[in-house]
C-alpha cells in the first residue's frame, strides 16, 4: 500500500478515538451532536406543523418554498459537523497537542487529510442519510448525491474556520454565530432574481443552495454545480492553507 | 571523540520579519552519548535552536547534520530516532495520562517502550487513569518527558524537564537522564537551572543574544573562571575568621598549616566558581 494512504489510514485509525473520546468528555460538543439529532426532528414534524399553522392562521402556504426550507437544513447540518469539528482543532490548539504532533513520525499532510476529508464525509454522510429521513422535499438519489458533495464542503470550511480565527473557545463560540449567519445569507438569494443573485455565490454555501432550488423545479444545475465545486474547494484550500501556517507558528 | 550525532556548522536563522537574526554563527557538535546543555537566558535563542535542530524551523544559513545527515535531507523517519519534551506541556486534557501516550505510541513503526513503563519511570504510575486535566503543572511536566521516552530515542531534547518539579521528584528525572545516557542515548539539554546542568551535564553551551559565549565541560568552566585558592573558617574566641590560601604551595603555606593545626576549622572550601556565577558574568557583560 501506498505510504501516503498508509499514513492517512494510521491519522484515522489513532485520531478517530481520540476525538470520540474528546466529544464524549467535553458537553458542548456532546451538545451540538445531539442537535443533529434533534434538527432532523425539528424539520420532518415541526415544518409541517407551522404549514398547518400558517395556513389556519394566516392563510400562507409554505408548502411550495419546502426547497428553500431544506436548503438552510443542508447548511445547517453540514456547517454543525463543522462546528463540531472546528471545536476540536481549537482544544488541539489550546492544549498544544499540535506542536507534540509535528514532532512524531506521521507527516503532518496526513493529519491535514484527516482534519479535512473526516468533516467532509461526515457531513456527505449526514446531509445524504438525514434529507430523506426528513422527507418534506424528496429528490432523486443523484440531485441528492450532488447537493450533498456540495454541501459537505461546510464542514471543513466551517471547521478551518474557527481553527484560523478563533483565538480560543471563547472566542470560537462568537465565531459560530458567525458561521450560522454566512451560512444562512444565501437564502436571501432565494428572493432576488439573477443576475444580482449571483453576487451570493460569493458564499461558498449558496452554490448547493442553488442547486437544490433548481433541482426541486427540475431545472438543470451542473454548470452551477461546477462552479460550486470550484468556489468551494478553493475557499477550503486557503483556509487549509493558513491554518497550516498557525499550525507550524 | 565518539562520532557526533549533532553537528552544527555556521548556522544563522533570522525569523520572517525580524529585524536581526535569532541566532547567528552558531557552531557546535555533541558526540553520541553525551549530555549537552544549553543554558542562556530568555529570548537568548534557546528555543529557536532546540526548533532547528528538531526540525520546526527551515531556512536557516549554514549547515545542521543530524545523525550523519544533513536535516534537510531527513523526512518525517527523523523522529522515530528522536524524543522531544517541551517547555510547555502539551497534552490533550480531557484523557489521561495512560490514553495519551497511548495515542501517541500508536503514531510509531519502530519498537517503542510499554507506556506503563515510563509513566513508572516519571514517578505517575500511579496516576496513569487520571485526566491530564487534573494533573498539577508538575505532573504535566513530566508526563512530557514520559512521552520523549516512548520511542526509545537515540536523541532526546528536554527543555526544562526539572522546572516547578519538588526536590525528590527532580532528582528521580535527573536520575533517569543519566539512565538514557548510559544506554548511550544522547541528550540536549535545555534549562534555567545552574545545579541540574552542572551535575548532569557532560558539556555545557552558553548562548547570549543569538551568539554561542562559550562551550565547554561545567568542571573545566569551573576551574577556568574561578580562583586557585582555598578558604578556610575559623571559630575562635573573638568570633569568626575566615582566611584564603593559594593552592599552589598550599602544603607548605606557613597561615594555612596552622589553621588546621588550631583544632578551630569550620569549613573549608576551594574557590573554584559555579556554573550560576559564570552564567551571569557572561551573560551580564554580554548585555552591558
């Protein structure tokens, strides 16, 4: 075997536990693991719940902006496994387990690996399993598999995110809020016709919006979709970047 | 002299921004089985050679070889060879002890010590299931040092591995030092404290704004910058009197013959000086 993929296997064979061991200890990221649990709940019983109500009530109909409504849970789901994640890092930072790192035989690209693509699956994971067990706005399985890939870039970036600018959980907890509002805005998009809609692609996490809204309406997304991947992986890449840089500080 | 295991040539590292460099012209070799101190006061470059030599600072000037290789040309192998216990302590606080150097133990291919074993030699055995987190700054400490000792390394870098540490603990982590030394482990050793470089050290370093002041044995340093006399003490009847001898002809001085001939002789003791004064005479007239 390959002695890069030997490395990185060896970064999640003894980071894996470790990490479990640390959410397991530590309540606030115990905490935002059960929200995840309960966001799915949130959505497939209470979103119905405030249709009949806003119908009775006010006599709006929610029914049809269901897409815009499970763009914010593709978000909010990825970006959570990001906090999570992120939370991590800065412990990592805080206790110094960095620098130890940096001093045994695993090279530390394999440490990056693992620090990037354990988000990045997790949130596929989560995003792919979680959507159809919320089931308001069912999409085939190949929409479902690309708006996933897309949004599962939020877990690392929201990860690498508070890893970089957070100075410790303290100011970590700040920058969540942060990340939940960047995250949120491109919904706005959802109500401004293009071309002007398109300055939200600025945001990483609008091009998985988008494609979900275009999706939903049977409207093709893969020129979108493409251009997602790009804004994302590089988003990702320079955050990667400084954090390597604070890594070796 | 046995072969070196670190050499040192003309080495200059100036940080990204600096204005001056952190270190310059520094030369030295350790051979293998030695205990080298570097002893300097803060922000003098310790650290920042410890990081060179341990491979956490690139583009320097001048040439570091490390166990006949230049650095450079070593990967991420390096330090299966090599144990590193920092100033800091850097562990993860929410797992204990033993769930530390476990994880850490999982990260090398080569033969490795039981973490049982050296949490023993640290003196925490005891406290192996405890969380880091309850651990005093003492105990972090040596749960460093624990660590540096998990890959059986044939070079070991200790920065301050007796700081904040009670007398008998420290004495118990000189004492295992002196052990790696015998299985012929070499060790570079960082540190404030003027008794533990004098009594472990083979050869000490002194560096003084970036610049190595001097490098050699603590007894020879000893001799060198004190006096060649002795000092005796005297309880007599007006009280206490102290006179100095020189030692060349001291068997036939007239004063210090009958000195010891009184019956009145409290102490006495040569005037060879101590590492701590030779510390701040080079580094104070460095400074001034």
């Amino acid at each position: 075997m390959d002695a890069t993929i030997r490395w990185v296997l060896t970064a999640y064979r003894v980071f894996g536990p470790v990490d479990i061991k640390n959410i397991r200890r530590e309540r606030l990221l115990l905490g935002l693991t059960v929200l995840m649990a309960v966001l799915v709940l949130l959505y497939r019983y209470g979103v119905p719940a405030l249709t009949t109500a806003l119908q009775v009530r006010l006599g709006f109909d929610l029914l049809p902006y269901y897409d815009l409504v499970m763009s914010m849970y593709v978000g909010t789901a990825a970006g959570t496994v990001g906090v999570v994640v992120g939370f991590l890092l800065l412990d990592e930072r805080d206790d110094r387990t960095l620098t130890a790192l940096l001093v045994t035989p695993l090279p530390v690209g394999s440490y990056l690996a693992y620090r990037i693509t354990l988000p990045l699956a997790l949130s596929f994971v989560l995003t792919i399993v979680t959507y159809p067990l919320v089931g308001i706005a069912p999409l085939p399985i190949v929409d479902l598999l690309v708006i996933s890939g897309l949004a599962s870039f939020a877990g690392p970036a929201a990860a690498l995110f508070l890893a970089t600018f957070a100075e410790n959980k303290i100011t970590g907890l700040a920058l969540t809020k942060v990340i939940n509002a960047v995250g949120s805005l491109p919904v706005l998009a959802y109500f401004v016709p293009a071309p002007w809609q398109w300055l939200a692609g600025l945001v990483p996490g609008y091009w998985p919006m988008k494609a979900l809204w275009l999706a939903a309406a049977g409207e093709a997304y893969w020129g979108g979709a493409l251009v997602g991947l790009v804004v994302n992986v590089a988003v990702v890449w320079w955050l990667l970047r400084r954090f390597d840089a604070i890594m070796r500080r | 002299m046995a072969k070196s295991v670190v050499r040192v040539d003309g080495v200059r590292f100036t940080y990204q921004g600096g204005a001056a460099p952190a270190v310059t012209d520094l030369a030295f070799e350790i051979p293998a089985g030695e205990i080298f101190g570097f002893l300097g006061p803060s922000g003098a470059g310790k650290s920042t050679t410890q990081k060179l030599l341990i491979g956490l600072l690139t583009g320097y000037e001048g040439r570091i070889a490390v166990f006949g290789r230049d650095l450079g040309e070593w990967s991420s192998d390096y330090y299966e060879r090599l144990g590193v216990s920092f100033e800091f302590p850097n562990h993860h606080l929410k797992l204990t002890a033993l769930e530390n150097l476990d994880y850490f133990r999982s990260l090398y291919t080569g033969p490795t010590e039981d973490p049982r074993t050296v949490l023993a030699q640290v003196g925490l055995e005891a406290d192996r299931d405890k969380r880091v987190a309850e651990f005093s700054k003492g105990m972090r400490g040596r749960l460093n040092v624990a660590r540096a000792l998990l890959s059986k390394p044939e070079l070991l870098f200790l920065d301050e591995p007796t700081a904040g540490l009670d007398p008998v603990t420290s004495r118990s982590i000189r004492e295992l030092i002196r052990e790696r030394r015998e299985v012929g482990a070499t060790v570079f050793l960082t540190t404030h404290d003027m008794v533990v470089a004098d009594e472990l050290c083979d050869r000490v370093a002194f560096i003084v704004d970036g610049r190595l002041a001097l490098v050699d044995a603590p007894r020879a340093l000893k001799l060198e910058h004190g006096r060649r006399t002795v000092r005796v003490e005297l309880d007599g009847p007006d009280g206490r009197s102290v006179s100095e001898h020189a030692l060349d002809g001291l068997g036939s001085d007239p004063g210090f013959l009958q000195a010891l001939r009184s019956g009145r002789v409290q102490t006495i003791h040569t005037q060879e000086t101590t590492l701590e004064e030779i510390f701040v005479r080079v580094t104070g007239s460095a400074l001034s």
